[in-house]
C-alpha cells in the first residue's frame, strides 16, 4: 500500500470512528496501519480525562469494531484490530496531553537551546509552565520541538499530596494492635 494511500486510509478511519469514540468521552490519539504479512495491523491509541482503564478499552473496541465492519474503509484485505490507551511514550502534542498530564515530571526539547526537565504546573492553549529546580518557566508551545512524560519509580508522597504516615496506619488496620489480647 502507498504512503499517500495509507494516510488516506488512517485519516478516513480517524474520521469515521472519532464521533462514536466521544460518544463515550474517549479521543482519538493514534491510528496507525502497518502491514503484517497478508493482512495489517491497525493499531488505534484512545484516550480521556482521568485516563483509560480496560473497560473502556473495551467498550472502544468494541465500538470501532462496529464501525469498521459497517464501512468499506478496511477494504477486502484482513486486519487485526489492536485498541489501547495512550500511553507514556507518546510525545505531548495537545493542549489536552498537557491538562491530562499535571503535576507530571516531562523533558521538554525545545526549538533553540538545552533540553528542560521540569513538573507540569500550569497550561494553557498557548503555553505551559514548569517547575525547574525550584523556579517556573513559561514555554510557549510553538517553542517546543518534543515533550515526553518521564517514568517516575521513586517519587515521594509527599510529591504525590499523600500522607507519608499513610503506610503505617494501612499497616495498623490490616494487622491491629500487637499489644491487644487475642482472647478478646
């Protein structure tokens, strides 16, 4: 399949399923199309708010399945339907990516100068704000060449607004008082 055809294809298949996707407050991510052998692989990225969970993964494909069965876009040649979430990996693109993403640590490529790692504070149509080493740096977006989310394994809780003595107190209710008597 050419190029130009295959973004043709992904465009009218973006078109065709956006509408039934926001029907159930997901947007559409990513529709990729690659082939696989004798047939393709058409993998399609949703996300919303809050973030997806299996089952709205399911009711997505569920959904898409529905509207590629009920339409000629896929052509005649079999394809394997893959619906996921969006992911970590994906590059910030969207206003939404950045509201989706708050209070998250994301390494910011910009179009001059040095690469800025710093937490999502605020954004905006037009912008974002970073925590950089204790000071905020507004970042228009058109200054932006890529942004990645970066994993974070060991960020404290207090980082996160949780209660550091939340364990303890966890470990309280599920193992009581040592001290009480187990006659009682």
């Amino acid at each position: 399949m050419s190029q130009a055809r295959n973004d043709a294809t992904r465009s009218r298949i973006e078109a065709e399923i956006a509408g039934p996707l926001s029907a159930l407050g997901l947007d559409v991510e990513a529709v990729e199309l690659t082939p696989a052998g004798k047939r393709r692989v058409l993998r399609i990225a949703v996300d919303k708010d809050g973030g997806v969970n299996l089952d709205d993964v399911t009711e997505a494909t569920r959904e898409i399945s529905g509207v590629l069965d009920d339409s000629d876009v896929m052509g005649e040649m079999p394809f394997l339907l893959e619906v996921t979430s969006r992911g970590v990996d994906r590059p910030l693109t969207l206003p939404r990516h950045w509201r989706r993403n708050q209070d998250r640590l994301v390494r910011v490529t910009l179009v001059e100068g040095e690469p800025v790692t710093g937490r999502i504070q605020q954004h905006d149509d037009e912008s974002v704000s970073l925590e950089v080493e204790g000071a905020t740096v507004r970042i228009a977006y058109a200054e932006i060449v890529k942004a990645l989310v970066q994993v974070e394994f060991n960020r404290r809780k207090q980082d996160e607004g949780q209660d550091p003595d939340v364990h303890e107190d966890l470990h309280e209710d599920m193992h009581g008082d040592e001290n009480e008597d187990e006659d009682d």
